[in-house]
C-alpha cells in the first residue's frame, strides 16, 4: 500500500522520540497499518544543531508552513509546543485536510473547543493522548474504556515536577527550596518554574481530562488552582504524623449536571493507591459509578514515554485513514453541565494555626467552626519549642468550601489567631 | 437512527450488570452510539427466577439458540461463561454475521485464536475486554495504548481471591486455609477453589494479555503454572522481613522472537508498585522498551466494573457498525515467537531448606550452588526454636530456570537438606 507520509511540527525532545520510534520500529508500525510511515518533512528551530538521530538534512526546515502546505503530507504531527501561532498552524493544516496528532496540553486545554469543531467540519481526525500524563493511554480510556460509566471524581498527580519535590520533601526531609534547585539542575524543572509549582501546567491537564470524564466543556478558567510553592517540610511532617502524604492534586467531581474542578496540594492517605506515586511519575485515578476505584500510571514526561503516546495517536489516525473515518468518531462533549457552587463542594480540611497561649482560645476557636457549621474530627494543642505561639491541629470533618472560607474570614478577625499557618483540603 | 438490538447469553452477575447499565445509562450510550440501544432476547437458566433488574418476561428464553438465531439481532453479548458448547453459540452466531462482546476468559484462551479467525472471515467484531481484569481496560491498552511500542515485560495481579487469601495472610498473620474458608463464606471464593488458587484462572488471562501484549499467539499450554496453596504464613512473614510481599503474579516477558510466560506465587519488593495491590483489586504491570513503567489498577471482578467493560465494548461495536468498518481493525497476531528455553529465562530465587543442625552443612550447599553457576545474593543460618533443624535462607542472583532446576535436583541427592521448605521466585 501507498506509504503515509507524515510532517513533524517540532524536533526537540519528544520530535526525537518520536522519529525514533518511527524509524525503529518501522516493521511493526506497518504490520499494523498496512503500509510504511514515512516523516516526511520535519519543522525545525534550527537546522544545523546535532542531532542524536539520523535524519536526512533535506527533510529539514526553518518554516512549520512548509510542512503544512505540503500536499503530500497526510497527517501533522505537532510537538513544537506554542499556543497562538502554533493553533494558526493546526487549523490551516485541518483547512487543508491533514489529521492531526499533538502532544499540546497548552493548545488544547485553551483551544481544543475550537480545533476539535474544525477537525469535525473537515472531518480529520485530532488525537493528543500525549497532551496529558505522558505515556500514560488515560485520554483513550476515559473515551473508550469508560464510555459506558459516569465518571464521577478524577484524581491526578499530572505534573512530574512537583511530584518529584513533593517527594524529595517527604523522603528526605528537605526543604521545598533546596529541592527546587536540585530539580532545576537535574532538569526536572524549569529555570522558570512558575507553571510547575504554581499548578498552571496540572489546571490545563485536568481541564482536559475533566472535559473528557465528564463529557462537558471545562475550561481552564473553571479550575480552582494553587501551588506547591507554600508547602513546608513541617506541613509534610505534620502529614506524615497523622497517615497522610502531601501532593499536588487535580481533583475534578461531577454529579447530575454539576462539577467542580481544582489543583492544589492536598493531604491523601497514605493507604490511597495515589499516595504511593513517587518521583517524577504520574498517575491518574479515575472513580466511576460503576466501575468503582481504578488508577492509571507511568511516566508523565520525557522523550520515550510521550513519544510513545504521540506515535500511538498516529497509528490510530493512519488505521482511520486506511478505513476512511477519520474525523467520525471524533468525541464533541454533548453535555451541559455548570459549575458547582462553594456551598456544594465538600471536603475535609487539616489546618494549623499559631495562636496565643492563653486559656480559652480553643473555646473561642471552636465556637467559630460550631457558628459556621463545620463539624471537627479532631483537634490537638500543643507547644512548639521553636515558637512562643502554641499551634493548634485541626482536621475538619467534610464541610463546604463555603463554609470554610467563613471559618477562615472569622479566624482573620480573631485576635488570638496570629496566623493561619496551613489550610489543606484532605482526601483518601 | 434506527436501534441497535442487543441479544444477551446469561443473566447472572454480569449479565445483570450490563442489563442495569444500558437501561440505567441509556440517554448518555445513545448520545455517544447515535441510536438507541435495545436488549432484545435474553438467554437465561430460569426464567422465572427473581432479578433485582426489571425485564420483559417476553425477552427471556432457555434456549440460546433463539437469540443466536433472531434475525433481528446485531450484537451477541456473551456473559454466560463455559467454553466448548458456548464456542459454537458464538461460531454460529458469527457465521451469522453477529457482532461478539465476550466477558469469556475460558473461551478466549482456549479457542480466541480460532474464534477471531472466524471474525475475520465473516468480517465481524469480537471483543472481550471484560475477560481480563474486569473493569481494567487492559486489552484496549495493549492493542492501542502501546501500539507504538514494543512490551518487554508484563507483570498481572489478575485473579482477585488469591489476592484476597494472600492479603489476608500478610496483613492478619493469619494461615492459609483459614483465609480460604473465609473468603468461601464471604463469596470471594468458589467452593471447588482449583482454578482459583492453583493459578489456572489468572493462567488463562496471561496466555490473552501475552498474546496482545507481544503480538503472537500464546497458547495457554505455555503458561508454567503453580497456585498459592502451599503458601505458608511463615513464608510471607520471612518475605516481609526481606522487605518483600508474596503475591501470586502473573509474568511473561519477551525478548527478540522469544518470550517466556508464567504464573507463580512471586516475592516482589514492597516498593513496587504491584506490592501495595491488595484485597480483591487486581493490577497489570507492564514495561515497555519505549514508554517504561506503567501499571493499571482496578476492580478485577464483580457485576458493575465487569459490565462496565463489557458494554464498553458493546459501545465500540455500534461505533464500529455505524461507520461500516466491523471486522477491520481485528487484531491478529502476526509475529512469530517461540518459547524461551530454561537456560535463557532468568529471575532471582528465595529458598529456604530445612537442614542437619552440624558442621559443614553450609559449605556443602553453598558448592552446590557453585557447581551450577547460581551466585548467591545473600545466606543466613538460623536456628528455628520450634524445628530441630536448621534454617538456610539464601537468596540468589539472578540465575536461569534451568540452574536453578540443577540446584533443586542436586539437593534432592544432597543427605544434610531435609527438604526445601519453600522456593519463590523474587522480582522487582
């Protein structure tokens, strides 16, 4: 059969991964397609850098529009990352009826509604199983393997990064600063690692997950974010003490015509499958009506892994080809859904407070949750030999995000509060 | 769109599962398939037994025959179990040009290679994610996750009762057949247990997760099988200490044209992620040259998560029929591999002999070793208050099935060694 020919938007780490493959396991790519792959072109940022793959210079170019003008080119293959001038590219590659596979999570958590109706119009396919939790397949099985379920919660450790300082906090008893820098030399994170530790990188992930799981369109807006960079080994330690780990969790809940979605670093039991996901890798846990508890693991980044997801993409695409569907089993979210309200999202909170030493504080505490309808499961004081302040353990039973917002509005009047030291969502 | 009819063999747990799904989930599977989803005929033992589901007593019938036969019929889903008589209902069936979802694991280890044959000729569908893992879409993974890849290694919890007994016997200390009668009374076990715990039912899932995950045929004759019922709670307590638990796994490998498959009462380090897999939920392991470590975790067994993936298999058959493409995109092993010989499969070894308390004794063993080029890991004596004998624990390097059989025939000849008390292999 006539080889498909595929253009490459990028040849950075995943771009050389992903020739890798392609080249390496050439046989056994076509045994399954029915016909050979061949890059065909390959954009590039510079086109004299070494390379550690062969690749003929000829295929080469400075200009990505060359790649999707080419009309010899059948599928896109887009791993140069980007968000405006890259979508520029994706939709005029989908005018010109080229099928799409990207590794994007930026491109589609923030245009993936509209990239996936032009793919519809011009029915070519647009797969980006790469775009979340690396190798992991969790785009096809929320799809496919769980179309017959309603997914009613998605727990994700989905940015490698701050899983990996989560870790080495937990492990090694270090400081988040310290942990930061080894990572930044280690290449683990970026010089910049705003998007990593602030959980932007996890929101765009969990908006297209949520978007999938729930069959609704999640924008990156609704998701509820904050970041790692306020976690303290003592929070860890603290945690620890009481049978849990501390990690950055996107959590995403629906029920009837609702949902919520955030990020943020949460306290998980340590008995939960999630807690026990170390280092650099992700997991995915994914709870549906009828299937119950499931989980989904492996690596979230790094050139093989995405890679590996990025060419199983294509081969889905060239199998489409060869039937002539593409673009027909493209999946458009057929549900309304609105986001849930403060006062219906429930959960449990750990907090640790540094208040006066004095008598009667704990009462005066305690009557602020009991007027704002906060039940507590547990509370300890206790004294700090490195701080005059006496701290105070809380763990809320479940309450309402609303509710605790006025404990927390209330505490900010409070004069025997110096400072609410720690507030984390508990889970597990 | 006119409804896709649905006839069912079997109205037992899963049977009724699939039933509650498609009447419960109706709105959303017609959503996704375009058309409305109609079960039409029931095959059932007693059709006047009481069901907790509500069904037209008109759709039922003794003889499956009927509903093989209803021309009306588009899809066979096949949840009765048994394998020669259930083999020629779905022959026939395809003969028809009936599309097949199975929950069968029996049937599909047995027969899967002649019954897909047979898809293929009459260009129709069968799929049977629901045989393997139950709400884990495992085989979905293997065909299309890791289409890009090559498996080097999968490692199965797929049969939830030994789970269950093995869980129990580490968290509660507590033996063998004591853990067995209790999951007996609980429904966790069969009455007659053999498949279970002698490891033939998680050696069926293997021959089908090798087939996929190598892409060859894997007949079930070339699973080496043994159960967990010589498992002694002494056994895990000593596998603890090593910082180990014992878990009946499942374990094929492959490498170049040859692959090795077994099920085993395995050692595997605590700090794997398969170790943590407890009570009755199941987990596939599987690395990948490309995309490394990954694991998939979830309900192995029960009504909800096996129907789950039973009618999201059904789901992609009315996909498949909606665009004209049944039949096309059937996998069919198309590499040929042969059984690793004993002398290439490698693993490291846990043993402990039960020897004359007297000089000399170690020397001896530890030759024996020698001679057979096995070398040891680690060796230590000690005396057993509740045993005359000595203890040897010795754990190996790796060392190749076939030394290890020389070691074990040579000890048999060996007069100091009472008996080897237990023998496991050791992973992770």
């Amino acid at each position: 059969m006539k080889p498909v020919k595929v253009g490459l938007l990028g040849l950075g780490t995943v771009g050389t991964g992903v020739v890798r493959i392609v080249q390496g396991n050439q046989e056994d790519l076509s045994s399954q397609v029915g016909s050979p792959i061949i890059i065909e072109r390959i954009a590039v940022k510079s086109a004299d850098k070494p390379r550690s793959i062969e690749i003929d210079p000829a295929k080469l170019t400075t200009d990505p529009w060359e790649v999707i003008r080419d009309p010899e080119i059948d599928v896109i293959v887009e791993v140069m990352g980007g968000v405006e001038t890259t979508k520029g590219y994706i939709l005029e590659a989908l005018e010109r009826g080229k099928h799409i596979v990207t590794a994007n999570k930026d491109l589609m958590a923030l245009h993936g509604a509209e990239i996936l109706a032009k793919a519809q119009e011009k029915q070519c396919d647009v797969f980006y199983e790469a775009s979340v939790a690396g190798g992991i397949p969790i785009i096809r099985t929320l799809i496919e393997g769980f179309s017959s379920d309603r997914i009613v919660k998605i727990m994700g450790i989905v940015n490698g990064t701050t899983n990996y300082i989560l870790t080495k906090m937990s492990q090694e008893g270090a400081s988040y600063a310290d942990v930061l820098k080894e990572a930044q030399e280690l290449g683990y994170a970026e010089a910049d690692p705003t998007s990593d530790v602030e959980g932007l990188d996890a929101a765009r992930k969990m908006s297209i997950l949520g978007t999938l799981g729930f069959r609704t369109n999640v924008e990156l807006q609704d998701v509820s974010v904050s970041g790692i960079s306020q976690v303290s080994k003592e929070d860890i330690q603290f945690a620890k003490r009481l049978g849990y780990e501390i990690k950055l969790l996107g959590i995403a809940e629906s029920k009837n015509d609702e949902f919520s979605i955030s990020v943020q670093p949460t306290m998980i039991r340590a008995s939960h499958p999630i807690a026990s996901v170390n280092g650099v890798y992700n997991a995915v846990y994914v709870y549906g009506e009828a299937v119950g508890e499931t989980m989904f693991y492996g690596a979230g980044a790094g050139e093989m892994p995405t890679a590996t997801s990025v060419v199983a993409d294509l081969v889905a695409v060239i199998k489409n080809l060869r039937l002539g569907v593409n673009g027909l089993k493209q999946i458009v979210p057929y549900k309304q859904k609105k986001l849930t309200g403060d006062d219906h999202i429930f959960y449990k909170n750990f907090l640790l407070l540094h208040v006066d030493d004095k008598a009667g504080v704990l009462a005066k505490i305690t009557q602020v949750f009991a007027e704002c309808d906060v039940s507590l499961d547990s509370v300890v004081q206790q004294a700090n030999p490195n701080n005059p302040d006496a701290e105070i353990i809380i763990v809320t039973h479940n309450a309402s995000k609303a509710s605790m917002n006025k404990v927390l509005q209330r505490f900010e009047e409070l004069e025997v509060i110096r400072r609410v030291k720690s507030h984390y969502r508990v889970e597990g």
